[in-house]
C-alpha cells in the first residue's frame, strides 16, 4: 500500500473538474476522482503555476474568506477557503485550498443573503434555516461580488429544481417552469467587477491569510480532518523530496457527524482518506509531478519572482527572513500535531502489548490473571478519575473566588481611572483656560474656526462614505428581496397546480363513493327480491358502508375541503333521517354535496368571490344583478341584504322599540300561536334546535313586533321561518324584522299571508300553468297518475324554499329573490321539477311519486346546475306574463269563492228553515214514548 501524496489531490487544482467532498458520503471516490482530474488537467501545470482553464460558461465560484468562529464567548475570525459546488448548492469551506476534505458546507437553496453596514467593511450573513453564518471579505467590491454571484447561482438552482414535474396535471394549461424562468428586466445591483486578487483560481496560488497564531486558523473541532490533511500535505512534501517511507495510515478512520443545530464552531465534514495506486508508472511520475508542483505554489509562493525584482541584497535578506519566520510557524503547528499522533501511537501500542500477551498465554490462569491486573487498572484509573473530578470542582470553586475577586478589583480600578479621568479633565480644562487667556484673541478665534471648518469637512466626507455604503446595501437588499419574492411566487403557484390537482382527484374519488353507495341503495330496495345469502351480503355491505364517517376520515388524512357537520349559519350539512334506509341515501348526500364543493372551490368558488371582492359601493346594476343571481360569498352576504332592505323599507326611528313595548304591555292575540311555532322553527339548525337556545328570545321579539306592525295579518305560519333565516344572517333583530316586513309587504303580492291565502292558491294555479309549458312531459305524466303538485309545491312559495333546500342552495335562492322579487320562486321551482324530471317520468306509481316527492329537493347538490336552469334554460320568463297569470287566476279563484259562498250561504238558510220541524218532530216522538 503507498500512502502520503498518491492517497490525494488539492480540490482546487483544476476548478473545472472538482469534484465535491460531501461530508455525508465517503471520501475515497471524491479523492479518487479529483486525483484522475488532476492527472486529466497536469498540462496546465508546466510552469508550476495554478492557472484557469478555458471554460465555455462560466468561472467556478471560490477564493478566501474569513469565517467567524464562535466556540462560548470566544469569536475568533478564522481564514477559510470557500468553494461553490453547482450540483448541489451547497458552499463547501476549507482551511487551505491544498485542503482534500471540506470542514463543512452551507446550504444555499433555502438561504438568504444579507449585509449590514455597521458589522464592518466587507462582512455580510448567510441565513439558513439552521444557523447564520458570518463570512467577511478582504475588502467591499470582494464582498459585493460574492453576494452577488450566490444570489444568482442560488436563483438559478432554485429555478431549475422547483419545475413542475411532467404529465402531473391537466389543469395547468401553461408550463410553471416556463412562467418562472423569465429574466427579470429589472436590474437592481450592477454586476460587479470580478475582484482576480481575491476570488478564482489566481487566489488559490496565493498563500493563506495568516493569523496571529499558528494554531488560531486550526479547526478543534474537526481533529480527524485536520490530522488527514495534515498528512496528506506532509506526505506530499516528502514524496517530493525522496522520502518514500509511510508515515501513517488513516484509513481506517470514520466520520462522527455532529448535530448541526447546535451552535459549534465548524460544522464537522470530516471524511477518511481512501488510497489509489495507479495502473501504469508514467501516469504515477507524472501525479508526483503535479505534487510538486501543488507543494511548491504551497510553500513557496512566488519566492524566485520577488527575489528576481529585488536588486537590494538587504531587501532580498528581508524577503527570505519572511519566508523563514512562515515555515517556523508552519514546524510549530506541525511539531503539535505529530506530537498528538505519537500519544495515540503509544496508547494503541499499549494496548496491543497487552493484547499480545493476553493471546499468547499458554494456560487460562495467566490470562485469568491479565484481565486481573486489567481489572485493577482500570479500578485505579477510576479513583483517579474521580480524585481529578473533586480536584478539578475545587479548582473550579477557587477560580470562581478568584475571578470574583478580580472583578472586584477591576471594578475598583476602573472607579480610580474614572477619578483620574475626571481630574484630568478638570486639569485639561483650566490649562485651556490659562491658555486662551494669555493669547492673543484674534488667533484664537483664527485658530478654533480653522479647526472647526476641518472637522465639519471631515464629518462630511465620513457621512458622504456612510451614503454610499447605504446605497449599496439598499440595493443589494432590494434585489435580494424582490428574487426571494420571484422564488416564492413559483412556489406558491406549484402549490396551486398541485391542489387544484387533489381536488379534483379528491372529487372523482367522492363520486365513485357515491356511485357505490347509489348501487347498494338500490340493492337495498330489491332486498326481498334476493336470494337469503346474497340479502345477507347487501346488508353487510350496507352496515359497512354506514360506519363510514366523513368526520373522521377528514381527521385522519389530508383533506382540502372537509364536511363539517355544520355550516357557517348553523344548519346541518348532511340530513339526519330517522328513517333506517334513508340513512345510506343521506351519506351520498354527504358525498354529492363534498365533491362539488371540492369541484366548485377553485374554479367558481373563488374568481366569483374575487369578484365581489371589487365590488365597491352598491348599486343597481346588471353585473349586480348577474353576481347575486351566482350567489353572494359569506363574508359579503350580510352587508348585501341590508342594502336590499334599506333601499326598499324607509326606517322609522324607534318604530321597533316601540313595537317591543307595546308587545310587552298587551299580549296579541298570535302570542299563543307563535309561542307553540317557536320549537318547530328549523329543527335542522343548531341554533334554534333547542328551547333554549340563543335565538329562540329574538325570534319570538321580531314576530310579537311584526305582529304589531301589520294588524291585518297578525301572525300566520310560515312568518316564523322567514324571520330566522333573516335573523341568522344578519343576526341583528332590528335588521331582521325589516327585512321580513320587506319580504311581506314589498315582494310578496297582497293577501298571501292572510286568513284566506288566496294569493297563494292563485300562484299554484299559475305555477302549474308554467309547468304545463315549460315541462309537458312531466305535467302529462303528473296528470296521468292524478298527482297534484300544489301539495307539495304550496309549502315551496309560502316559506321561500326554507327546509327544502340544503342550505348552500337555499341561501343562494334567497339572494335573487330578496333583489329580483317571487318571479325567482317561480323560476327555481320549476328548474327542481327539472333537475329530476328523468328520475321522476322512470316511477309509475302515484304513492311512489307522492313519496319521491316528499325529500326529493333535499337530494339537489349541485347549485351551479340549478342555477343555470332557472336563469338560462327556462328563458324567457318576463314578469309581465306573470302578473297577467296571476290577475286571470285571482278572477276565476274569486268568482269560485263567491260561488261557494252562495252555496254556503243557500245550504245554512235551507238547515234553519229545517231546524224548527225537526224540533217539533222529535219533541212528538218523546210525548209518545213516556
């Protein structure tokens, strides 16, 4: 095995082809392959000089830097060679640039950059999620282009990592990569002058900055690195020189990485040095030829040139003095390092003695004995151990004393200099005074202006450097933040595509459920039909299919727009039936409503709630008119109904309290009425489920107070439902109460609440004219099966849909109404005959259609396609055909009514004529019997 100069190569030696030292990897492939690329880059090496190679893109980021160090309160500037690794973004650091192992790297792809002014000339930070790191340069333009030349590498690595990957959505119609790459025209920070003496491959040739120690640049906490390069360096130098001999071997050493959270001095990248002998002897001659030449660029850089261009024999004495003092320093440093390499030489042949002797034992006695005598060794090592701890506590207790004793005296040193201080001042101040006194006053007043006059100029000129530097941070800082911002943006619309993607798989998989569950509902309603095994299979199908919960499920993985059981104004998302085999038809319920709210969500959903989000100040309009119609967002409802109201009802001041205290002090005749409404007003909502509940005192208040209002209807079933939808988006009880005397008394025709209803009946009788027209076919079959719609569709108009409808829906027809007026229940009444019309003309049996219809409307989802069928597909509907309905049909209702009561009126004359005979005649027939 050959070890010393052929186990390694300088990183640096031909920039183009290194090859990274990953801490986390092992080290011998990196050695290995920098040592081929030497070989492959030698010719460059002719005159013993480390030159560039002619690149077709660019340079390789590298050069010194010094590294503030922090090891407890000791921060030491250390010299470190700084190296950029390209295919990982990552900025490897070095003691030397002969150097074979990095000390550590810097992340940089989630790094920012930053430069303060008052750290000094030429600091700046590297900011990791981890840690910072404080670099500082040999001067401003070195550190101008180095941050300059990391931010553009990190954007450029950034850029190329976060492309979108192929084929992963259809959704994203333009490539996110495509969006991304564009060259910010922007040019915040002018590219900066590649500073040659500081930075690239000239650097590398140049020797290390010194410090004022020899062991200050050494890393304490990197010894296995260190003692690998040390080596390697000195087995270099001695291959030079003839010396063939191994000095030692370090392969078999491994790297202990340390936590990189905790505030070290280095971050440790320690590797073991792997050896590669080469395959032929001239490619051998010629590594040690580079060798040589690494070692004397190393040692003695740029010695022949300066003693050439000294002609002074006293210069050239100078010169080679330096030269002498920096290879004493270097012996130091080295002389330590072996001297810690002998210690362990002695330790580990110890400890082969013994295990020598341990092997070589001819009977169990003496080697019972060995481990013995191991025994008591160890025993004695262990009181000396534990004497050395409580010399050391007592130590520690003593130079505790001792630094608390020296801090007194320092404290009362520093209160002797402040004395002395002052007294000098004082001193100071009346030699002055002396001074100015017996001088002449006109110098004086030359002398104190002239002196002021250069301070000024001074303080100008250090306050003109201190704008500079400011400018130039401010424009770094700027580009910094506007590329940081760059890279977010094409994060965040990654994340975007992404979702959207989940979504409308999440929706797809909702929809499959769906199905499922629909074809296990039908099974279901074919159970007596089936064989017992098979019935026995649906109904385990059916009870597994039920214990699934939306909840649950949304708990466990990642869900982007869970069913909650609830929804913003209290109602419940998914129906709670009583009866059993309605309860698989509530879960597809559940599945519907989720996948199109998952549908809905990024493509409706919120370019409809960016609309609204522009709308300023309301006011009549057609694209008002067109929003409402699409349904108003949650945030936005209650501000939108009450402009409606109060565009339509003039408040009186304190009409409402007065109300209240009227109904205080006289109780209506309605009290009685409402009071038994109170607990069946939306049982399907959490905040009037229960007697004593929040809202149940308010709605009973809106109600007393409107039955006040309007003498004339009082109170009549169905107000109740009126005013707690209004009180649960507007939550205020004034704000309800007028939007329900809006409802009565502005949108709904006269008399339709009234003993009567004949308004009413007369809308059901125009409603069935519409159906007639707009659906023939249902109506015929309707006809067929003698259905008559108006027992289902009379509850629709008199309540506005309330407890039809889910609530999403509900609240959306409601939003076109309170604007448009009841034309819109005409409209969605027929767009949900509509909506089912294929599922009701398949059932062909009254009872069965009467049941179908009784829950039907509550198995509606999706309200963009309901939307789009009242407002679109049942066009043209003009208000003028429906007053004109509704003006011929109150003609024939009336004329009927009074009919009826002619009838009436002639059936009770005709009983009273009747009623005196019947007296008499029974009256006879008692006489008789007694």
């Amino acid at each position: 095995m050959k070890k010393g100069p052929e186990s390694g190569a300088c990183p640096l030696a031909a920039p183009d082809n290194v090859v990274e030292s990953n801490p986390d990897n092992n080290s011998s492939n990196g050695a290995a392959a920098k040592e081929d690329n030497i070989l492959s880059s030698s010719g460059e090496l002719e005159n013993t000089q480390l030159k560039p190679s002619r690149e077709t893109s660019r340079k390789k980021l590298c050069g010194y830097l010094n590294k503030l160090g922090i090891k407890g309160p000791i921060k030491t500037w250390k010299s470190r060679w700084f190296f950029y690794d390209e295919t990982k973004c990552h900025l490897l650091y070095y003691r030397t640039a002969q150097d074979i192992n990095p000390l550590g790297s810097i992340d940089l792809s989630s790094a920012s950059f930053d430069c303060k002014v008052e750290n000094g000339e030429g600091v700046f930070e590297i900011r990791t999620p981890s840690r910072v790191f404080t670099l500082k340069a040999i001067s401003k333009q070195a550190m101008m282009y180095w941050l300059q030349q990391l931010q553009m590498r990190r954007w450029e690595f950034c850029n190329t990592q976060s492309r979108f990957p192929v084929g992963s959505s259809q959704l994203v119609h333009e490539p996110l990569a495509s969006r991304t790459n564009v060259v910010d025209s922007e040019d915040f920070l002018p590219p900066v002058k590649t500073p040659t003496e500081a930075v690239g491959l000239k650097a590398a040739s140049l020797p290390a900055p010194q410090t004022s120690t020899a062991l200050q640049n050494i890393s304490l906490k990197h010894p296995w690195t260190e003692i690998q390069n040390t080596v390697y360096n000195i087995c270099g130098s001695k291959q030079l020189w003839g010396n063939n001999g191994n000095v030692f071997s370090f392969s078999e050493f491994q790297e202990h990485t340390e936590n990189p959270d905790e505030q070290e001095e280095e971050v440790e990248a320690g590797c073991a040095v792997k050896e590669q002998i080469p395959e032929h002897g001239k490619m051998e001659s010629r590594l040690n030829w580079v060798r040589k030449a690494k070692w004397m660029n190393s040692g003695f850089p740029g010695l022949p040139e300066e003693l050439s261009r000294e002609t002074n024999p006293v210069d050239k004495v100078s010169v080679l003095q330096q030269q002498i003092l920096t290879l004493t320093e270097e012996v130091k440093s080295q002389k330590e390092l072996v001297k810690l390499l002998h210690k362990a030489l002695e330790a580990a042949q110890q400890e082969k003695r013994i295990s020598s002797m341990y092997l070589t034992a001819a009977e169990d006695k003496d080697r019972l004995e060995l481990v013995r005598h191991k025994v008591r060794q160890i025993t004695d090592l262990s009181s000396r151990l534990e004497a050395l701890e409580q010399d050391k506590k007592k130590l520690e207790q003593m130079l505790t004393l001792r630094d608390s004793h020296i801090q007194e005296l320092k404290e009362h040193v520093q209160l002797l200099m402040e004395k002395n201080h002052a007294k000098q001042e004082v001193i100071m101040a009346l030699t002055e005074q002396m001074a100015q006194e017996l001088s002449d006053p006109l110098q004086e007043a030359n002398t104190i202006t002239a002196e002021t006059l250069y301070k000024q100029q001074e303080k100008i000129e250090h306050l003109k450097d201190d704008i500079d530097a400011y400018k130039t941070q401010n424009q770094f800082l700027n580009s910094e933040i506007h590329q940081v911002t760059r890279l977010w943006t094409s994060v965040a619309e990654n994340e975007k595509a992404l979702l959207m993607k989940c979504a409308c798989l999440q929706a797809r998989n909702c929809q499959m459920e769906s199905k499922y569950l629909t074809v296990l509902r039908k099974l279901q309603e074919a159970l007596p039909g089936l064989p017992s095994s098979h019935a026995e299979l649906v109904r385990n199908l059916i009870q597994e299919a039920l214990q699934w919960d939306v909840k649950e499920e949304a708990e466990e993985g990642f869900n982007l727009n869970p069913v909650s059981e609830y929804d913003e104004y209290g109602f419940m998302t998914v129906p709670d039936y009583e009866v059993e085999d309605w309860k698989l038809l509530a879960k597809i319920q559940a599945l519907e409503i989720k996948s199109n709210n998952l549908r809905s969500q990024e493509v409706v959903e919120k370019p409809l709630r960016d609309r609204w989000n522009s709308v300023g100040e309301l006011s009549p309009s057609a694209e008002l008119k067109s929003l409402i119609r699409c349904g108003i967002p949650v945030e936005h409802r209650q501000r939108v109904w009450r402009w409606i109201v109060n565009r339509h009802c003039s408040r009186l001041s304190d009409h409402y309290q007065r109300l209240l205290k009227q109904s205080k002090s006289t109780e209506h005749p309605a009290c009685r009425q409402i009071e038994l409404d109170l607990p069946r007003t939306l049982t399907n909502n959490k905040y009037f489920s229960s007697p004593t509940s929040q809202l149940i005192p308010k709605l009973r208040r809106v109600l007393l107070a409107f039955s006040w209002h309007n003498p004339a209807i009082g109170y009549c079933q169905g107000l109740n439902r009126l005013a707690a939808v209004a009180l649960l988006v507007l939550e205020d009880e004034e704000s309800a109460f007028w939007c329900l005397v809006h409802i009565v008394e502005n949108l709904m025709p006269a008399d339709y609440y009234s003993d009567t209803l004949i308004t009413s009946q007369v809308d059901q009788r125009v409603f069935k004219d519409f159906l007639s027209e707009k659906l023939p076919r249902l109506m015929a079959h309707f006809e067929q099966y003698r259905i008559d719609v108006s027992l289902i569709t009379f509850n629709w108009f008199l309540v506005a849909f309330v407890d039809s409808l889910v609530s999403d829906i509900l609240l959306r027809v409601w939003d076109a109404f309170l604007y448009e007026g009841t034309k819109v229940i005409f409209r969605y009444a027929l767009a949900i005959f509509k909506y089912n019309e294929e599922e009701i003309l398949r059932i062909h049996d009254s009872v069965e259609i009467y049941q179908y219809l009784r829950f039907f409307t509550r198995m509606i989802t999706d309200g963009r396609k309901l939307m789009n069928i009242a407002f679109n597909d049942l066009n043209p509907f003009p208000m003028k055909l429906l007053r004109n309905r509704r003006s011929m049909h109150r003609e024939e209702l009336e004329a009927e009514l009074c009919e009826l009561e002619q009838i009436k009126a002639a059936y009770v004359k005709e009983r009273a004529e009747q009623g005196p005979q019947d007296l008499k005649e029974v009256g006879s027939e008692e006489e008789e019997e007694m």
